[in-house]
C-alpha cells in the first residue's frame, strides 16, 4: 500500500509540473497575428489597473499620462477593418498589412475630431501609440504588440511540444 501511494504521489507532482510548464508556454495564436489594446491615460488620484503589462504603463507615463486603464482585452488585427473599442460617440477601427517582412497598421478612430493613426512594426516590436491630441493625463492609446519571428515561432513551438512529453520519458532523462 504505501508503494502504490508514493507512485501515486511522484505521478501527481510530475503531472502538475507539467501542465504548470504547459500554461506558462505562450500561446501560439498570440504569437502569429499583430495584437492591440485600448489604453485610457488616468490622472495621477486614480488607482492603477493589475493587469496593465509594465511596458504600457511606462509608454504611457513617458507620453504624459502617469497611470493607464485598460479598456479592453488583446484584439487580433487582420487585413479588414476590426472595431477595437467604441463608447458615446468614440469608436477606434484597426487593420493591419503585412509588407516586406514588417506590419504596417492603420488605426482609425473619431471622437470629435480625428484619431488616425499609422505605424510600422517589425516581427516582435512593441509600440504604444497616442491617439488623443489633448493634454493632460486623460489620453487614449494603443498599445501594440506584433508577432515574433518565425525562428523565434519554431523555437516557442519546440519547446511547447518538448513540455507535452510523457512521464516516463522525463524519468528517464
């Protein structure tokens, strides 16, 4: 009995090791399309959202605004024209195209007056871009983030594949 209770034991913690390595992987759908996310400047008395990546705040703090809120989650661009974000009277469209190894991003928005914006990206390049052109801490952004490059794609692909290995395999090593 306590044999089979100390294999039971070894087999629970090589299983939880290997599904904590499996969801610390990224996702491969995040790493093959452009990704972008509504960012609201916020004054300096309002608290900070927990999950605002530690880039965006300091993009944001950099361009005038000491604290960023999120407004949405990661949306994918493609080649169509995508709603990002709208809200009384504001509306923020994305696309994006793929040129010569790099993505050229055209944001379009409209809050009374123009929010366009374009950018190129290279593979794995970060960028937050400031829609509003009014001051203070109450700006609108977008944050950027392209996919990586396709050796760095086969690298994340191999290691999550090497994560999906058998328990026994890993025994024996």
């Amino acid at each position: 009995m306590p044999l089979r209770f100390a294999a039971a034991l070894c087999l629970m913690v090589i299983l939880s090791v290997v599904t904590f390595a499996a969801d610390k992987m990224p996702a491969i759908d995040n790493l093959t399309q452009v990704q972008a996310k509504v960012v609201y400047g916020a004054a300096a008395e309002q608290q900070q959202s927990a999950d605002i990546d530690l880039w965006i705040s300091e993009a944001v703090a950099k361009k005038g605004s000491p604290l960023a809120q999120p407004q949405t989650s990661w949306i994918a661009l493609a080649g169509e024209s995508k709603r990002l974000h709208s809200d009384n009277g504001l509306y923020i469209d994305g696309k994006v195209t793929e040129k010569d190894g790099q993505y050229e991003i055209e944001i379009d928005g409209c809050n009374g007056f123009s929010l366009d914006q374009k950018t190129t990206l290279k593979p794995g390049e970060r960028r937050v871009l400031n829609l509003s052109g009014i001051s203070g801490p109450r700006k609108i952004f977008i944050a950027l983030k392209t996919p990586v490059s396709k050796n760095a794609k086969e690298r994340v692909e191999t290691k999550k594949a090497n994560a999906n290995f058998s328990p026994r395999t890993k025994l024996q090593r």
